[in-house]
C-alpha cells in the first residue's frame, strides 16, 4: 500500500537500542508470571510466557557500549540468563529461534477518504542471524525498550524552563520508599492500570477524577524527589504507558486532550 501510494518513510534508527530475541523453553520458572532483571550495567532481562504455549519468549538488551555483540544462540542466551538473573535450577533449552535486531521508527503523512491528514507510524527491525519471525513482536518489544524517549510526542508537554534529569517524553523512573507511616510504595505499582497518574510532591488542591489518579508523594527520606530531580513542591503527569508527560499544572492540559478525544470516540 505505501509503495502503491508514493509515501516516503522517514524516520530514525535507534542504533544504541539493540537486543537478543528469541523463542526458548526454561524447566524450573514459573510460568504464571513475566520474568524481568534489570541492572545500570546490562540493561533488561525478560523471560516471557507466551500464552497457550510451553514456550516462553526471551528478550535481553545489549550494552550500548558492546559494538560488536555476539550471534544469538542457544549457548549464548544461557550465559545471559547466568550472569544476569543468577536464578538456580533454571535450564533453558530448545531454542526455536534466535535473532539480534535493532529498532527504527518510520514516518509518514497520508490523507485518507475523510480527507484528514494522519500520521502513519512503522516500526521494524533491522535482524540479523536466524530471525524472521521477530518483526512479530516488535511492538511489544518496542514498549520494553524502557530507554527510548519520546520527546516530541503531542502526548508531551515540554515547558519553557530548565531540563531536568526528569522530563516530558522520558521514561518514569520506578522508586521504592517507605511513607510516613511506615509502608513500603513502588511507583510502578502505583503506575500500574489504564490510569494517568499525577505525582504530588507537596500540598495540591487537584483531586483524582475518571482517568486521572493523583498520587501524593509522601517521601519522608526523599527518594522519590530525587529520582525525579523535585527540590519543591511540583506535580509530575505520567501517562498510562509509563511515560512522564510533563511537570507542573501546564501538562494536565495533555490529559484534558486525551480525556476529550477518548470521550469523542465513544459518542
């Protein structure tokens, strides 16, 4: 249909984001759950049970530094799994199929028969080794490309101010403290669900409404506001998909917008 149209992809490659994937079966993890690791050093380690299978589905990054990574295999896969998880008794085998792909987003503009111009968005991966089925997951592998920012997104609201370590388009730190009165808190606990959530460090006069769930930051040893680079009273937006959709009232415009377009489409 592109080609039959005349469009041009343009895009981006994403040449530091690359990663193993492949289709493995692991004898001793537990299958009722996604398995996730995650250091500053190696990146992410998931082990994925694909439903209705025994298989379960692996994906690990590699270091943006490795300029020369490895083939996928077997053999290699099971040292991943070794150095990075650690877990005993875990004997990863027949492996499907194994891939090392990297991430592009294209983008076109089409007008379709209402006559409004629309972005078009592709993402593809540039594979190599014995991979051809790997275009298949791509999206769901391009949502756990958890360093990928998305900076320009009209679901981001950058302010006129100073950067921040923190901000619109960049992935939500997850941060676990302990409140006032002594329970522990995960973020991405809190950020789980189709909700946006709206981190208040310090008194506000905003209440959770329908897709709107504000969350007061109690953060007695400050972790949080560091993480979030927050030295004052401040409110941080998070969208549903785990991104920061701005800082300070300014960004509740870019969840009024969602709001008012998901009403649109169900009228």
């Amino acid at each position: 249909m592109r080609r039959e149209a005349g469009l041009t992809l343009r895009g981006t490659r994403y040449g530091r984001h690359r990663w193993y994937l492949g289709d493995v079966r692991a004898d001793g993890l537990d299958r009722h759950c996604q398995h996730v690791w995650m250091s500053p050093e190696d990146g992410i380690l998931s082990l994925f049970p694909l439903p209705g299978t025994d298989i379960f589905q692996f994906q690990a990054s590699i270091p943006a530094e490795d300029e020369h990574p490895a083939e996928p295999s077997l053999e290699l896969y099971r040292r991943i799994f070794a150095d990075r998880a650690g877990v005993p008794g875990v004997a990863l085998h027949d492996a499907g199929w194994a891939a090392l792909y990297r991430i592009s987003v294209c983008m076109a503009r089409a007008v379709l028969d209402d006559s409004t111009a629309r972005p078009h968005m592709v993402m593809r991966a540039a594979e190599e080794g014995d991979g051809a089925r790997a275009q298949r997951h791509l999206t769901d592998d391009f949502t756990t490309g958890l360093t990928i920012a998305y900076l320009g997104s009209a679901l981001s609201h950058r302010g006129s101010g100073p950067s921040r370590r923190v901000d619109a388009g960049d992935r939500a730190p997850d941060t676990r403290y302990v409140d006032s009165a002594g329970r522990p808190v995960r973020l991405f606990d809190v950020f789980r669900g189709p909700q946006w959530t709206l981190l208040a460090f310090g008194a506000t006069g905003i209440r959770s409404t329908g897709s709107l769930h504000v969350h007061p930051v109690d953060d007695p040893g400050g972790e949080v506001r560091r993480a979030y680079d927050v030295t004052d009273d401040e409110l941080v937006l998070v969208r549903p998909d785990g991104y920061v959709a701005g800082r300070g009232l300014a960004a509740l415009d870019v969840w009024r917008r969602a709001h008012d377009v998901a009403l649109a489409a169900q009228a």
